[in-house]
C-alpha cells in the first residue's frame, strides 16, 4: 500500500472522527443503533418516513429564507427604533419566542444570538444574560407548534394528533413561558443607547413570494391539509430551479440521527423483555411526564420523545415532558448548544460565566415549570 494512500485513509479517518465527537448526539445514535442490531434484526418499518420528509421540507424552506435576509430584515428594522438596551434584550427575545414557533428553535437562535452579539459589540453591553434568554425563549416558544422543533413534529405525527388536542395540550407552558421570560428581562440593566445597523434588503420577491408559498404548503402538509409527499416533490422541483445550493445547507446529521433512533428503538422495542419493563416503568402519565423530563436532561428531548414514546401511549405528558425537559442541562435541547457554540466563538473567555448564568435560569425554570405543569395538567 503506498504512502499516499495510507495518508488518505488516515485522513479520513481523523475527519471521520471529528465528525463524529462534534456531534455526540448524532454519535450516540449510530452507536445504538449497531449495538441494538445484534439483539434484533431491524426492519425498514421502524423508520417514520413522514417525520423525515416533513423535517427535510421545513429545513429547505428556513434554509431559502435564511439565504433572502428576511428575518434579519424584519429584526435590524424593528432594532433600530430602540432607544435602551433592555428594550433590545426584550425584542431580542421576543423574536426568539415568536420566531422559533414557525422557523424551528435551533434556527431561529442562529438568526438572533448572532444579531445580540453584534449589538452588544457595537454597543460594549455584556449580552450574556440576553443570549441565555433568547435560548430559553427559542426552547419555550418552540412549544408551541408541531413544526417548533423535531420532537414536536415527530410526537405530532407518530401519535396522528388532532391539531386542536396538540394547542390545547401545550398552550399554557408557552403562555406562561413569556410572561416568565419578560418577567427574567426586568433583571437586565437599562443603558440609554442608540444603535444604527445597516438595513437590509432583500431584492428577489418572486423567490420570496414562491417560499413564502412553499411555507405554507409544509405547515398544511404538517397538519394533513395537503400530502407531504406531494409537497416534498414540489419542494424538491423548487430549489431544483431556484437554487441548488439549498441541498448542501440541509442538517443531513439531524435527519440521519433521527433514522438511528428510529432503528434503536425499533430493535429494543422488539425485545420482549426490555419492552415489558418500559411499558410497566410508564404505566401511567405521571410516570411518563417526570421520566421524559428526567432523562430529556441526558441524551436530549429529541431523542428522548423518539425512544420513550414506543412504551407510553400517555402522548399529552410525554408532550409537556419533552419541552419541559428541553430546560435545565445544557444538553437538554440541542438548540442550547447551538446558543452556547454562538457564544463562546465570540467571547471564548466567558465560557465558564456563561454556563454558571445558563444552569441558574434553566434549572430555576425547569423547577417552577414542572412543578406548575404538574399540579395544573398532570395531577
């Protein structure tokens, strides 16, 4: 074997890695999937292949906008009408809360945390306090909707949910959520400033009237209005002819993350024995709501919904669980991590300053929520 060659495989093999320990989430489910595979065989059945496609549809779109500035049209415009810096941490995470119900959390905190990080350079105000908000607010507001984030869209469509059962389900934690987070906002200092970003345009309408068409064609296949297949192909002609590059942007780890759980749970559920003890350990709401919350701390609400909803038909606690769960650890949402990696390659020295401000708020809203959660839609 000549040099050369050795040096690319072992090229690939460092990449392979980094690959795999950026991503533990992602990594984690790969590992899983290959061990469950040796205690049962998997079935291509176990894949939930609408949640992927739905998923796959709703990342093209953000993407499309993403490229159009609309959103950073929308946020520097209302931005530069703010005369102190706690009306801008307010709207920073108001544009967080709102925006997350309909672009996905994690994306609506890569389109805002950004945006608080220039204005706090611009401006020398530490936004620590206002990115950990905007974080919390993503997470919370994201609750809201089946499209808000992955664990909603799958618990939507893996229990085949009415649109009104899911609002009435979820609706009070969000609800409270804002008045809790506008309550958090009081603390931040008020410095007197004006800010001047530049606006931003954005020339193509045809293209954002034909996403913005696009858009509305995913929600209503998310609700089963119109067929997601048929969306799909659309979406797929779309960027085809609009732009191809939108192929590249796509979060393909998500989507395969999602396909190993799928295989995971697939294979464990077909274990009798481990099937028996899950289904008894979530015998009930109660027990499904607290152990959603609990182990949502640990491998993340995402895969948390994926793996606990194959043993509980109690979808309403798993539901609040996993978005209750989304608070607390770092790892609890992955769209936190986002907020945080955002952060730190900013300012890398406040690392640690950042952490100990994220534990106290998440872990002191993990508390209160739950417990109200509990005694008003659990008990």
């Amino acid at each position: 074997m000549s040099t050369q060659t050795v040096r690319t495989k072992n090229s690939l093999l460092v990449s392979v890695y980094a690959a795999l320990k950026k991503d533990a989430v992602f990594t984690l489910s790969l590992i899983l999937a290959l061990i469950s595979c040796f205690f049962s065989p998997p079935s291509i059945s176990y894949i939930d292949f609408k949640v992927l496609i739905c998923l796959f549809n709703l990342m093209i779109v953000i993407k499309a906008f993403d490229e159009l500035h609309l959103l950073d049209k929308f946020a520097v415009s209302i931005l530069n009408r703010c005369t102190d810096s706690r009306k801008v941490s307010l709207l920073l995470i108001l544009l967080s809360f709102f925006a997350s119900m309909l672009i996905t959390n994690d994306v609506a905190l890569i389109t805002f945390v950004p945006l608080a990080l220039i204005i706090g350079n611009k401006s020398g105000i530490n936004m620590i306090d206002t990115v950990v908000l905007q974080t919390l607010a993503a997470n919370i507001g994201s609750s809201l909707t089946p499209m808000g984030n992955p664990q909603n869209l799958f618990i939507f469509s893996y229990y085949k949910l009415a649109a009104s059962h899911f609002f009435a389900s979820v609706s009070l934690f969000p609800l409270l959520g804002l008045a809790w987070l506008v309550l958090l906002n009081r603390r931040n200092h008020s410095v007197r400033l004006s800010l001047n970003l530049d606006p931003v345009k954005v020339d193509d309408r045809i293209k954002t009237s034909v996403w913005a068409a696009l858009f509305a064609a995913v929600v209503m296949s998310i609700f089963e209005v119109i067929s997601y297949k048929a969306v799909f192909i659309l979406i797929l002609a779309a960027t085809i002819i609009i732009n191809k590059k939108l192929f590249s942007k796509v979060d393909y780890s998500l989507l395969i993350t999602f396909v190993g759980f799928f295989v995971f749970i697939g294979n464990v559920s077909a274990v009798p024995l481990v099937s028996s003890y899950m289904k008894q350990s979530l015998d009930s709401g109660i027990h499904t709501f607290f152990s959603s919350i609990a182990l949502s701390q640990f491998i993340s609400n995402v895969p948390c919904s994926i793996f606990l909803s194959r043993f509980t038909p109690h979808w309403k606690e798993l539901l609040l669980g996993v978005n209750i769960g989304g608070m607390g650890t770092l790892i609890a949402s992955l769209a936190s991590v986002i907020s945080y990696k955002l952060f730190i390659k900013e300012d890398p020295h406040s690392g640690k300053a950042y952490l100990l401000r994220f534990s106290a708020y998440n872990l002191v809203s993990l508390c209160i929520f739950t417990i109200i959660i509990y005694f008003t839609l659990i008990r």
